[in-house]
C-alpha cells in the first residue's frame, strides 16, 4: 500500500506534522470509512488502534447507570481518537463513536507509540492536540452548566461547523438531542429560536449556517478559546 | 413501537416536530411529553422569559391529533397556589 501523501491527507493535525515526522507516521495509516454509529472505543475494553479523521465527526459521549448520555468532546479532521493510547492507557470508560458519517485512516497504537518513542517533536505535536481537546472539554463543561440551551445549541454548530465542508450540517432532532443531553422538543424549540434570529436555516435533517459571527456572540464565550489554542499550537483548523 | 410527534402550539401557530419519536403508546409519549414540556419550561424561566409553546399537540404518523398536553399539566398542580 502506498502511503498518503502528506498534503493529499485532509486530516488539519496529519498536514501540520513536520515532514519527518509525517514519513514515520504515514506508512501506517490504514484507509478506513468511518460510518454513522460506527464505535471506535467501547468503555471498559482495550482497543488497540487510533483513527484519524479526514471527514466526518466523532465524539466521545459518557453515561450514566440508567442510560442517561451527554456528549463530553467532539472531534474530526482537526484531531484523531484513542488519544488515551499515548497517554498510558488502551482503555477508557467513555464510548468513542462515529457521530456524522466521513473517512480517514486507523493506525495501530503500537505503531504509533513507536514512532513517538523515535520522534519527540511527533509526540509534542499530539501532545498539543491532547491539551486542545481537553481544552474543549473544560469549555463544554462550562456551556452545559451554566447555558440556556439555545446558547449551548449555538456553541455545539459552530464546532460541528469547523469540522464539515461547506455550509450544510446533516443533523437531525434526535441526534442534537443526544448531543446536548437535552430533551428534543428543547432542540425544535431552541433551532427556531436561533433560526429566527436569522443565524441558520433548520430544515429537515439539515442545518445550514448562514451567520457564523452571530452565532459565536450567541454562544457568549464557551466558543473560540479551544479553537484559539488550535491555531497557536497547531495550526489551521479546517 | 409507533412514531409520535410532538408539535408545538405556539400563539395560533405550530412549531413543528419533524422527526417524530419512537414510544410504545400514547401513555409513554405523554410522560415523554410532561419531561419535555418541563425542560422547556425552565429553559425559558432561567433566560427570565415565558416558554415559546404553550401546550404539545400530539400526533401520529398519519398526522391524527391524538392528545393535547397544555404545558401547564406537566408543572406540580401547587406551583402557584401553595396549600
């Protein structure tokens, strides 16, 4: 198989590796599609490889003894799951699971954490990604505790936003609802609301951004800072 | 298992569930509805404004009105009136 070339590779984290570090890397990215509902990481089993997202968006969602979910952090082209293998550990108690339907590549974490053994400045740069993503979390903490839905529905577009081609989400009801951890008629009522502010258009399985600027005002904060510290350490996002 | 839908009524106007959900019965998608009417309640009260939907028109598939839930059902009878 041939490796991707590097700047084929829309994955934002695989594009910002230096060159060096990229060829360590590349030989063994495994070109996977990625569907809808697709599990990546089961909580509780150990998993033995990481993905890199070209397209498509990812999260890592936790739940409580009854079945309740909240989503903690979101992912896909900007950073790769399984991050936790570089960290110590091939197993989690949090689920990791295909959320919007794209591609990209798997690569054993025994390969991986090999390459970082012989490339420091490969493992920083992963590093960073890690310390982005736990930014995120921190941040979605604070949206979902201290947020009215419609500004946390805001703030969770916009990141899915940053991780789409385009101006088209395809997103239903249900699923925002998973999401946010929030009841659906709460989703229908807060789309209408953000809607009528005229900052996207909501149709049927579809959510169409039409005003970016607005909507991160709306969001009041809890968006921009986990993207900001992207830019700085990594580089372009999307 | 059928398909509900849980519209809005909005001042004369209906806010639309397009999506629909998944329940046993009617009984099930009304306790569904009495949480979501709950969540939209205090939603709103917590941004210091009333709710946009005053009661859930309940649907199935074929669009039939089966139920309608005034959101004031789903709050404790004694919330205004202690005693």
């Amino acid at each position: 198989m041939v490796p991707p070339t590097q700047s084929f590779v829309r994955n934002c984290l695989l594009s910002a590796l230096d060159a060096a570090d990229y060829a360590a890397v590349a030989p063994h990215l495994e070109p996977v599609d990625l569907p809808k509902g697709m599990v990546l990481i089961e909580p509780g089993k150990r998993f033995a490889e990481a993905y890199f997202f070209n397209s498509g968006i990812g999260s890592i969602v936790v739940s409580t003894t009854d079945g309740r979910r909240v989503e903690a952090g979101l992912f896909g082209r900007d950073g790769f799951a399984g991050a936790s293998g570089l960290l110590g550990s091939d197993q989690c108690p949090q689920t990791t699971m295909v959320q919007v339907e794209g591609e990209g590549y798997r690569i054993p974490l025994g390969a991986l954490r090999g390459a970082c053994d012989g490339l420091p400045s490969l493992r920083e740069m992963l590093l960073r990604y890690v310390h982005v993503f736990i930014t995120q979390t921190s941040f979605t903490s604070l949206s979902n505790v201290t947020q009215p839905i419609e500004a946390r529905l805001a703030r969770w577009l916009l990141m899915c936003h940053d991780r789409v081609t385009g101006d088209d989400i395809a997103l239903t009801h249900e699923f925002m609802s998973v999401m946010l951890a929030v009841q659906r008629p709460s989703v229908t009522t807060a789309l209408h609301v953000i809607e009528g502010f005229g900052f996207i258009r909501a149709r049927r399985g579809n959510i169409t951004i039409l005003d970016r600027d607005a909507l991160i005002d709306f969001a009041d904060g809890t968006y921009g800072a986990p993207e900001a510290e992207y830019r700085r350490l990594i580089g372009p996002l999307g | 298992m059928s398909r509900f839908f849980l519209h809005q009524e909005i001042d004369g106007d209906i806010l639309e569930d397009p999506d629909g959900t998944e329940a046993a019965d009617l009984a099930e998608v009304r306790q569904q509805a009495i949480e979501a009417a709950r969540q939209l309640v205090a939603n709103a009260i917590l941004g210091g404004t009333a709710p946009l939907g005053r009661a859930f028109r309940i649907t199935d598939e074929a669009g039939q009105v089966l139920l309608v839930l005034p959101f004031r059902d789903a709050l404790p009878p004694d919330l205004f009136n202690p005693g």
